[in-house]
C-alpha cells in the first residue's frame, strides 16, 4: 500500500472528494502530503508512530476554511525514507521547502508528538513565513523536565520508548516481524483507553511500518541527538512572537505542553483535550478541529 489519499481505508465519508495527494521533491527527498479545501494556508504536521493519516477525521471539517496540507515528513507514509537526516532543523526545512513547492509563502502550522519539535523548529528558522502556532501533546527538549531513568511504572509505561527508540540497531531487530507487537503497544497504553484508537487505524500504522526503511526512519527521529541542542540554541536566539496554542489531553500532558512552550513563545495560550490522552487528533477529533478553527481563524 503506497499510503496515499485513494489507498488508505477508513476514511471519513467524502474524504477523496476533497483531498488528493501530491508528491514534491525537497531537499533531494519525495515528500508527499494530503491537500484539500480553500483559504489560507493551513500545514499539519503528524506524530510519531503514524503519518498524514493521523489528522483524516479533523481534516474535512478544517478544509471548509483552510488549504489543508497534511504532510508526511520523510522517514513516514508515502514520503521517501532516506537513511539519514532526521534531526528537527532538517525536517523542519524540508516542510519549509514543501510549502514553497506548493506556492504557500506564508502559513499556519499545527504539530503534535514528533510534530510539535518539527513546527516549533519550523517557526523559529523561517519566523517571517509562520503566522500561527499549534502545538500539541509532546515534550520540548531542553524545556520539558526529562523523567530520571528509573521511572514510577505509570510514568515508565508512558516514557519507556525514548530509551528504547535511541538505541542504535538492536531495537529495529527486535521489532522487525513484530511491528504489530512493539507499535500495537504504542497505541493501547498511550491513548485514554486500549480502544480509543480503532484496530483498523492501528493496523494501518503497522502496516506502513511492516517496510524496513520505515522502521528504521522511525528510530532514526530519536537517534537524532543533535535535535535537542538545536531546539536549545534556536530558542537562544530570542522568543517567538506569533500566537502560539499549546495542548494536552486531559489524560495526557495536560498543561505541561503549555508550561514548556510558554518558555520559548511568551504569547502562548493554553488548553485541554478533554477525554483525550496522548492521540488527540483521533482521540478527540470533533473538539480538536473546532479549537483549531477558532485559533487559525
């Protein structure tokens, strides 16, 4: 499956009838995103373990007022999986060149998980091209107080995979034919129940990552060190000053995503996915495009 608009399954009714996939090349790499709708420029940047297809169920109701570009940064879905550049000021550069590709000067970004350090990265490099921010259930290095090692269990079954995921090769042959064990997990214990995410979404995910080059892109994203001291000296050169939305879910980071970006965007405003945990694009799909209607609007 090339993971495209008409080959994923599940999709919200009508979804083709608005969005169709486009593959540009970046920085030497393809890089494929989900577009629909009309008006300003609305970039969705996806968390990890999943790709574009994390924001379907939002996506229809925000293209009655944005040009939605929901995208695959590389390493994910229907983008290329090159072997290395995975740091945050490379992936955030390749979106910045994505939206220049598709004629989008100026734009709005909303990021979650992986996506959060990504659009955060995004806006301080390219400051005169991101009017708004959203920023969603994820840490901020340097910013974010790191858990010690020898965790309390419930905070070890939310935090275990940061270790696991940095190591250098014995974790991609210990998931390799297990996918659905390691990425199954992801999805059972970080969501506000084993159900909230649909098995069908699940096996898509797993799917995606069933390909060698996706697995190893996947680890890749928390190899990359050097991201962290990037995020730390891009903050060093003075606050963001857009308007900046910092969410958690309520069963999730709550308002430790709003304490952590409001020390790098003092213009942030705060709030709370109520029912949600960690996937709150899917988790809380109907309260996640309406706060994102009234923030971008």
């Amino acid at each position: 499956m090339p993971f495209t608009v008409d080959t994923v399954p599940h999709l919200p009714a009508g979804f083709v009838d608005t969005f169709t996939s486009r593959t540009v090349n970046v920085n030497g790499v393809e890089l494929h995103a989900a577009i629909g709708g009309s008006g300003p420029a609305l970039l969705l940047l996806p968390g990890w373990p999943q790709f574009w297809y994390c924001w379907r169920l939002v996506m229809p109701a925000l293209a009655e007022q944005f040009t939605v570009v929901a995208a695959d940064m590389r390493g994910m879905g229907a983008s290329g999986k090159p072997a290395s550049g995975y740091d945050a000021i490379t992936l955030a550069d390749d979106m910045a060149g994505l939206m220049t590709s598709l004629g989008h000067d100026s734009f709005q970004v909303a990021g979650y998980d992986m996506g959060m350090m990504v659009g955060y990265v995004l806006a301080a490099r390219h400051r005169d091209r991101v009017s708004k921010l959203v920023l969603a259930e994820a840490v901020l290095a340097g910013f974010t107080p790191m858990p010690p090692l020898l965790m309390p269990p419930e905070v070890n079954e939310l935090a275990w995979h940061f270790v696991f995921n940095r190591l250098a090769e014995i974790n991609e042959r210990m998931v390799s034919g297990r996918e659905e064990i390691y990425f199954g997990y992801q999805f059972a214990t970080k969501a506000a129940s084993p159900e909230a995410i649909p098995q069908a979404a699940v096996d898509v995910y797993v799917d995606a990552l069933r390909d060698p080059a996706a697995l190893h892109a996947s680890f890749e994203f928390y190899r990359a060190g050097e991201s962290g001291n990037q995020v730390v000296a891009l903050a060093a050169e003075g606050p963001l000053h857009i308007p900046v939305l910092a969410i958690g879910g309520e069963h999730g980071m709550r308002d430790s995503v709003e304490q952590a970006v409001r020390q790098v965007a003092p213009n942030t405003t705060g709030a709370v996915a109520p029912g949600a945990a960690h996937f709150v694009p899917e988790e809380a799909p109907e309260w996640m495009a309406d706060t994102l209607i009234d923030f971008f609007a």
